[in-house]
C-alpha cells in the first residue's frame, strides 16, 4: 500500500513536471510560431523544365489577409476566381493593415493587404525577411466628409462646401460653430444656425484617418504648424471638447446619423455604397468638388505614372503624390489600397498561383460586374503599370509568367 | 479507480495552471519593450482608457446590483413555481446573448432613445452636478453603463437565485413563527446570501471590465477623461480592439500587450479586494 502511494506522488510529480514543460513550451510555440516560415504549398510539384505549364492543374493554396477596407472586394474577387481555378485555394483574413503587413513579414501570410503603402521601417524589416518586396495598388481609395445638418438640404441650398482650412480649424477645435464666418464664406446661400459642430473621427487606427490627416496636413497650414501629424491614429485634440469616435465607417456613419450637427469621414466606397450625402471640398484648382466615380477617376487618371517609385522599392512617399491633384474636376483626397508580394519563390505551384490570381485581379477582376458596388476601379494607366509588376513574380530568378500556358 | 480520478482531475487542473501561466507569461514578455520606453509614464499615457475602464464598470456595477439582487428575489419568492422555470430560463438566455447584438441596439435604439429622454432630463435638471454637466453624446460613459449592467444582471442574478434557493425553507418557518412578516424573511435570507451577492458582483465586474464589443460600440470612442457621465470616453478592451488591426511597428503592438496586462492586473487587485471583503464579512 505504501509502495503504491509512493508511486503514485511520483506520478503525479512527473505529471506536474510534464505540464510545466507543455506550458512553457507552448508559450514559446505561440511566441515564435507565427514567424516560422509557414508552409502552405500545394501538394504535388510540377517539373519547372517544361516551357508551358497548364495553369489549371497547378494546385496550391494562398493565404492573404490585411486591410478591411479591401475585404468585401477581396472575397467577391476570390469567389469569382475560385469557381474558375478550383485547384487554387485563396483565403483572405481582414486583420487590418498594420497585422496583414506585420503577418506577411512574419511569413504567416504571402499576400499583405495595406491602405497606405507600407512605411520606410517595415518596408525594410520586410525586405530582410522575404527579399525583394512588391508594392501593388489594387484598387482606388479615398474619404469623404459627411455631415448631420438639420435644415440643411442640399438639393435647395447646393452643396455643403469645405476647405482644408475649415476642416482642420474644425477638428483642431478652433472652428466650434456652424455660423463659423469662414464657413459662411464658402456656403453663401445658406444661413447657418449658431450650433455647436460635433466632430466624429475613427476610434480604430485607419488607413482613412491616415489619409484625411495627411491631406490636411499637406493642404492646412494651421494643421501643419498644430504639431497634431498624420497617422493611423491621431492623438485629436477636439477629443476633449466632446468629440466622438466610432469603430469603423459604420461606426463613424452611425455617429453622424444620430448626432444633430455632427461632422465625420469615412471612405469613399463606402459612402457611395451607402447614398450618404457628402460634402463638397475645394481642389487647389479652387473648385468644390463632391466625391463621385467619376471626379475621382479624373484625379488617379491625370497621374503621371513616371513618377511612381519602381516596384520592388520603397513606396511610402507615394501617397502624398495622389492627394491633391492639379485637373480642375479632380477630387483631392483620393489613394490607393495596395498588395504587398515577395518577388521570388522557390515553390513553383505558388509563385504560378500567385501571378494567375494577380492577373486576374488586375484584368477580368477590375471589369464593371467584377468590382462591386461603391468601390472603383484602377485607372488604365495604373493598371498597365500593375500588370507589368506582376510580371516580376520569379521562381527560383525565372520569371514565372513566361513559364506558364494561360487559357 | 479513486487514483485515476485523482490523476484525471490533476491532468485537468496542471492544464489550466499552465495555460494561464503561459498566458501571463506571454503578455508580460510582449509588453516589456512598451514598459522599457514609457516607462513610469506608462500608466499616465494610458489614464484615459484605464480611467473609462473603472468608471464604465464600476457604474455598471452599481446599476446591475439591485437590478440583479431585485430579479433573483422576484423569481424564488414571488413568482408561482409553475412560471418560475420560464422566467429562469429567459434570465438565462439573456446571459448567453452575444454581446454584439447588445451593443448595436445600445448604439442604435436605447442610445437615441436614452438621449432624448433620461439623459437630457439628467443634463438639464442635474447638471449642477460636476457627472451629469455636459450635453448628452450619442456614445457615453453611462450608456455604455447601462447597456454592460443590462448584459452582466442575468449572469449575477442566476448566481444569486441559486444561493438563495438553496437557503433552507426552516428560516422561512422560523421567522414566520416569530411573528414577522415576508419582508423580515427577505431581509433575513439575503443577509444569509450576502456572500454570494459579492461573490456574483464580483465575477459580474470582471465579465464588465473585458467586456469588448458592446462597450466599444457605445462608449463614444474619445480618448479624453472627464468628470461627465454623459461624454464620450474609451476603454481599455476597447482601445486594443480597435488598436490592434493597425498596429504596424513592435513598439506599438508592445504597448497594446502593456494595456492587456494593465487590465489583467486591475481584474486581480479587484477579485483580491472582494475576496478580502468577503472574509472579512465572515468574521
């Protein structure tokens, strides 16, 4: 009897021993577990020699994820391209940008879906980690202001217009009403209630709130010279005069629509989605534009290509460049959302996948019934731009289009 | 046979110790490079959220308590036993609601409805008051309040009914027999249930403190402290839901962890009061 309990305190010691060493072992898989290159290619391999590969019988599986403002297009392009590649399994995770580029470094994701291009730190953390990194617009982005005026109706009194200027005095906290004389200035027809504004900015770190902030920041002096910057997250001064903030474009949307006076923005797509009605704003041609598909193809169309940076290089200045764009009917606030890719793969069947499920992307993808409703496609211009890039997709420094039979 | 129990249930428990740990574990590694940068300033850069944390829970607390302690009364002393079983199961599946649906009709029916009526008669009437002196937001500290007591009251309230009930009949009998009446048997046996009141309201608050979603959808998002309970603030839970999809650099990805480990730590030192409290009530 004895023996027996002496055995089992020694049982029961091991056992103790064992799940200290399954704890501790745990916590280091999970800590290091998602920089360990994952593996996810496809099963059988196909001979790289031939100089024609059928695309369909290529089989592998790629993993995406990132921005979740891409997300609803995301996975109508990967439905759509599934039913024709079923061999190629895509998944799209929407963790927002900052994880969807922190994972593709780590080498859990081999797509990265960012709303601003990655910045100079991660771009270079990026190509120490996966080699030669792509940059990819994919598709047009952009924010538009929206507004809760009661009294206000715009088929009546023409639009609502805005300046930087104005914007920035209000989400400063330097313009507090609406019968503001540097509103008035721009809205002549209309006769302003003395109504304190209410301004609404995202709550989450956005790749919109980067955008609106950098726009201001480029377009305002005073929001230059305020020390308030640009960024995913802004440390907002009017947060402490009863500003809101809400989660996402429905949040920011939910918060205007209730709030009597409110002011907000939110993407573009999503307020053409919605019918939201938007507030005009004054390109520096010094005509007040709204957002529509068509003032913001003017602005992406008149780019000047040459001056994008090369692929595989650093394209965190880019965004400036889009904001602000000179044609007379353009609208100034406009962006892309961008893929990031490494360049070369030593899995072949990924490297095809990969550059099938670019392409289409990039062609059928960006056609009227592909990309849906309130996003916009890429301009021509950029587009072309975009499929030459994805023509630098090499496995083992061959180039994998040229390998490739597409049907 | 025992021994396998014995071991069974030991395999069950080394389990949960060392997940925990590895848990603790990781969130005090990730959040050392945020600690090492901030340093004593961390817990300053972060008032706002921890602020609106305790607040948020805490009146929630202080709303859900005697709605919680009403409710499990009601159901074992005055309701027939035939409904009874209903109104238990409704409490109960109340408790199971996922917390989204709570937060999008907090942010969308009782929010506007809230605004229009309470808290604009709380604003105007009371607003001498230094907690009700700014206009009602469409997202607040209160309504966030109250939506968190509405979810956290069932859960508390089922905990106290089942201790309630288990009190023996005999002390009903016995104070009847003295000559009181229903209100001195209540009176008696929640002085027997006090325990378990503590003990509900405390596993209630740390359900309110993470709670995420819903508090996220009705708070009002501001990162600012004020005295007001009708203004717009953040919470912790809330500030790493929203963070951490964005969060691109190692530093920032650290101080989300140094936020978690923040509110893991509050929930303790809360748990470890309430513990204190109950057995001093003991003595």
């Amino acid at each position: 009897m004895r023996k027996m309990k002496a055995i089992s305190n020694w049982l029961i010691a091991i056992i103790v021993i064992i799940f200290l060493v399954a704890g501790i072992v745990l916590y280091f898989y999970v800590k290091n577990g998602f920089q360990g290159n994952t593996t996810t290619s496809g099963s059988q391999s196909n001979t790289s020699s031939s100089n024609s590969i059928d695309v369909t019988k290529v089989s592998a599986s790629l993993i995406l994820g990132g921005s979740t403002f891409i997300n609803p297009q995301m996975q109508a392009w990967i439905q759509t391209f599934s039913s024709k590649y079923p061999n190629i399994q895509v998944t799209y995770q929407s963790v927002g940008s900052g994880a969807g580029v922190n994972n593709f470094i780590k080498g859990t994701y081999d797509v990265g879906a960012t709303d601003v291009p990655m910045p100079s730190q991660l771009w270079r953390n990026a190509t120490n980690a996966r080699g030669s990194v792509i940059t990819i617009p994919d598709i047009v982005g952009g924010v538009a202001v929206i507004y809760n005026l009661p009294g206000f109706d715009s088929t009546k009194y023409g639009n609502l217009n805005l300046t930087a200027d104005i914007l920035s005095g209000i989400y400063l906290g330097k313009i507090q009403y609406w019968d503001d004389p540097s509103i008035k200035a721009v809205n002549p027809n209309y006769n302003f209630p003395h109504q304190r504004i209410v301004p609404v900015h995202r709550s989450d770190g956005s790749g919109t709130t980067f955008v609106f902030t950098l726009w201001l920041y480029q377009s305002s002096q005073q929001w230059k010279s305020s020390g308030v910057g640009y960024g995913y997250t802004i440390n907002w001064p009017v947060d402490s005069m009863g500003a809101l903030a809400g989660e996402g474009n429905d949040g920011v949307t939910a918060y205007v629509k209730q709030t009597p006076y409110s002011i907000g923005y939110v993407e573009i797509q999503y307020s053409i989605a919605n019918n939201l009605s938007p507030a005009a704003i004054k390109n520096p041609s010094g005509n007040f534009i709204l957002p529509t598909p068509s003032s913001v193809s003017i602005a992406l169309s008149s780019l000047n290509i040459s001056l994008f940076p090369k692929p595989t290089q650093d394209w965190s200045n880019l965004t400036p460049l889009l904001l602000n764009s000179e044609s007379p009917n353009a609208y100034p606030i406009v962006t892309f959302s961008y893929l990031v890719i490494q360049e070369n793969y030593s899995d072949l069947n990924k490297a095809i996948a990969l550059y099938v499920f670019l392409n289409y992307i990039f062609t059928q993808g960006q056609s009227q019934g592909n990309v849906i409703n309130g996003y916009l496609p890429l301009p021509d211009n950029v587009r072309q731009f975009v499929l030459n890039e994805i023509k630098l997709i090499t496995y083992n420094g061959q180039q994998v289009y040229k390998m490739i039979n597409q049907t | 046979m025992q021994k396998r129990i014995l071991i069974a249930t030991l395999i069950g428990v080394m389990a949960m110790i060392s997940l925990v740990f590895s848990l603790v574990g990781s969130l005090v590694y990730s959040s050392i490079p945020s600690i090492l940068a901030l340093k004593s300033t961390l817990f300053l850069y972060y008032l706002p959220a921890i602020y609106g944390s305790l607040v948020v829970s805490i009146v929630a607390i202080l709303l859900a308590m005697p709605l919680a302690t009403g409710v499990a009364i009601f159901i074992s002393e005055y309701l027939p036993r035939k409904i009874r079983s209903i109104f238990i199961s409704i409490n109960d599946l109340m408790a199971s609601f996922p917390t989204i649906i709570y937060g999008y009709w907090g942010l969308y029916e009782l929010g506007p409805f809230l605004n229009s009526t309470l808290f604009k008669a709380l604003n105007t009437y009371l607003g001498f008051i230094p907690l009700f002196s700014t206009q009602p937001s469409t997202g607040s500290y209160l309504l966030a309040s109250i939506v968190l007591s509405i979810m956290i009251s069932p859960f508390a309230s089922s905990l106290i009914r089942e201790v309630y009930s288990k009190i023996p009949y005999i002390v009903d009998e016995s104070v009847y027999a003295l000559g009181l009446g229903r209100w001195e048997v209540i009176r008696i046996k929640l002085l027997y249930s006090r325990r378990a009141i503590l003990g509900g309201m405390t596993l209630a608050f740390g359900r309110g403190l993470g709670e995420t979603v819903a508090v996220d959808l009705t708070v009002g998002g501001a990162f600012s402290i004020s005295s007001s309970l009708l203004s717009p603030g953040i919470t912790i839970p809330a500030l790493i839901a929203n963070q951490f999809g964005s969060a691109f650099t190692q530093l920032e990805i650290s101080s989300l962890f140094a936020l978690a480990l923040l509110l893991f730590i509050i929930g303790v030192s809360f748990t470890l009061i309430a513990k204190l409290l109950i057995l001093r009530g003991e003595r």
